[in-house]
C-alpha cells in the first residue's frame, strides 16, 4: 500500500507544480498587492478626487437612518484596463451602507492601473479601500 500512495502523491505534486507554473507564465493571472508596486492604482485626478466622487454619488434609500453610516472597508482588483472587479466588502458597520458602497464601486469610472516598475506594462492589483460615512446631524 505504501508503495501505491508515493506515486500518486509524486503525480500530485508534479501536477501542482505544473499549474503554479502555468500560473506564473500568463502575465495576467497574477495579482499583485498595492503595496507591492512601484506605481500603484489610481482614481483619475487622485485621492481627493475619488474622496469627492464618493461624497457626490454616494446615494441610498433613506428608509432606516439609524442603520446607515459607520465604516466600510472593501478590497477590489483594478485590472490591466483600469476596470474594477471582484469588488468585496470586508468589514461594516451596516449593510445598508455596505450594499451602497459597493454599488458605487461597481459604476466607478476606471482607474489608472497599477504598474510593478515606473515604465513597466500594467498589471492586476488587489486594492483595499476603507470608507467611513457619517450622516449629517450625527
């Protein structure tokens, strides 16, 4: 019985091996952390600029008040495009505002992507975006 499980077990690790290196090869596939690049992801005309655009789209139901509001931190792949995908909300205080932020992203203008070296291609980037929201009167 030993004997059968070392190959299988070598067969599966030459298999792993192979698609991680399949993985590698096609430059599009990987993703890199923001921290990571020489020149990260970027909303046209900047932080400010994105701050602004969130503050003048950010628009939910006012159904319930006292369960909006509070902190969203969301991660999101800005692609070789400047296009944003696979948006995730990591943490809220409120899914009302969670459902809202995250709609917002999802209709955001693209992004310049980010860039591993200054001159380099564009590349993926997972990018991690904190938002707090506060009502007006709180």
């Amino acid at each position: 019985m030993k004997q059968r499980t070392r190959p299988i077990r070598l067969s599966l690790f030459i298999a792993l091996l192979m698609l991680s290196s399949m993985t590698l090869a096609q430059g599009d596939t990987v993703i890199y952390e923001q921290y990571t690049l020489e020149v990260p992801p970027e909303f046209p005309g900047g932080g400010a600029a994105c701050r602004n655009y969130i503050m003048s789209n950010l628009q939910c139901s006012d159904s319930d008040s006292s369960n909006f509001g509070g902190r969203v931190v969301l991660t999101f792949i800005v692609e070789t495009d400047g296009s944003l995908s696979d948006i995730k909300i990591r943490y809220a205080t409120f899914d009302a505002t969670a459902e809202c932020v995250a709609g917002l992203f999802g209709k955001m203008p693209r992004w310049s992507p980010g860039r591993k070296e200054k001159n380099g291609p564009p590349v993926r980037c997972r990018y991690m975006y904190p938002i707090t929201c506060i009502l007006p009167g709180r």
